[in-house]
C-alpha cells in the first residue's frame, strides 16, 4: 500500500458516526455491547431512533457526562445510559420477548469473522472475551436488518470479512451490511458487493486486505465521515 493502513483507517468512533447515518427516523435499534454502543452518540439530527437494551430499556440516549452516571441506569454491557422521554423499563423475559418478536428494525453488532454469505462470528470462549455468544444469537435471526461494526482486519492484518468463517457462528446468513475502518459493504446474494471506500485507498488495495472477492454494483461512493473528526 501506499500509506501505512493505520493512518488511513476510519476510527471507530468515525465507524459508529457513518452507521448512525443510516439509522431511520423512529427505528427500533438494538446496539450491541462495546463498539456498537457508540452509535446512540451520533444520532442524526432530527430524527428519534428508539434503542432497546436486552436487560430492559427502550429508548436510552447517549452515555451521561462522566461524573453525572446513574448506575440504575445501564444498558447490557454495563455502561451507564442516559433516558429520552417516553423511556420504558421491562422484565428481561418481555425484553426477549420484543426481540424474538420479529419487532427490532435494526441489530448492531461488532464481529471477530463475516463471510461473504452473510454468517457472522462474534462470540468467543477466549481470555478477556465476554464467555457465551448471549443474546446475539437471537439479535440477528430476528431483527429485520444485521449491520456489523468492526475494523476491516484483525490486529495482526488477516482479513476480518472472509469467504467463510471459522470461528465458532453467532447466525447464519444474517448479516445485511458491514461498516469497516476502510469501507462499507453489503451482502448481496452470497456475495460482498463494495458501496463506499476511502478515497485514499485502491481497490485493488482493499481486495488485498479482504478474505473474499468484493464485487462491484454500479458507483463505489467516497467514503466520507463528517462527524467525530474526518478521515485522512
């Protein structure tokens, strides 16, 4: 490549901001626990997603000033949350019971392995890993749309969007578009068709750091962040 890959990456602050824009006006959202909790700091102006939290809260907004927590209030990594008008509290069994359901519109997840099919991996029995794939496995076979945050390779530069996965599976076929440090992809019909890279980087530069063939459908848009700070 022509410039050291950490230089050009999205941080995952950028990612959480170019995720958010997406998010429909009145969209029922579950954001998972880590990386996918940033988003609920970028709303888009003007619009009111409604985010649900598996330990039992609908409609919680962005994380207090620290020093101003409620530690009442959390959401199901633990993090403290702040509440919107209107904001409910519910047993957790109600709260599985809204997401198998079918009424979530959109799932946020992070991942260790997405393949081109669409199967996710985001769970993993190893040192410092949450223990159990959790409710995760219920997110993404029930929520109408899968988006997965996560930087486009590992910390030692393996691809993280692969032909097929092989770590252990959170869902089968479920995952409908990926968020990347260096792109946004979805998954069409078994297949990673590219929408939006960085300007910066090649094509061929990003195929080389993909586990499977991306594809092309019309236009690849720039990949412009606006908030949380501007790429490189």
């Amino acid at each position: 490549m022509s410039a050291d890959l950490t230089s050009l990456k999205l941080t995952n602050d950028q990612i959480a901001w170019r995720a958010a824009q997406d998010i429909e006006d009145g969209a029922y959202v579950n954001l998972g626990i880590g990386f996918p909790e940033r988003v609920a700091q970028y709303t888009v102006p003007g619009r009111a997603p409604v985010f649900h939290t598996e330990n039992g809260i609908l409609n919680f907004g962005p994380a207090p000033a620290a020093g101003e927590e409620d530690w009442d209030l959390i959401n199901a990594g633990k993090k403290a949350v702040t509440l919107k008008p209107g904001a409910a509290f519910f047993h957790h069994a109600d709260s599985f019971a809204m997401v198998r359901g079918g009424h979530l519109d959109v799932a946020i997840l992070g991942a260790f392995q997405i393949a081109e099919n669409g199967d996710l991996a985001n769970w993993s029995t190893g040192k410092g890993a949450i223990p159990a794939v959790g409710g995760a496995m219920d997110l993404v076979q029930s929520a109408k749309r899968v988006a997965v945050l996560t930087d486009h390779v590992t910390k030692n530069g393996d691809p993280k969007l692969v032909k097929r996965c092989t770590m252990p599976l959170t869902g089968v076929g479920c995952v409908t578009r990926i968020y990347s440090s260096l792109a946004v992809v979805d998954v069409v019909d078994g297949h990673f068709v590219l929408r939006e890279k960085l300007k910066a980087m090649s094509f061929d530069d990003l195929q080389a750091l993909t586990g499977a063939e991306l594809h092309v459908d019309g236009t690849v848009a720039d990949l412009i962040v606006e908030g949380a700070g501007a790429p490189v």
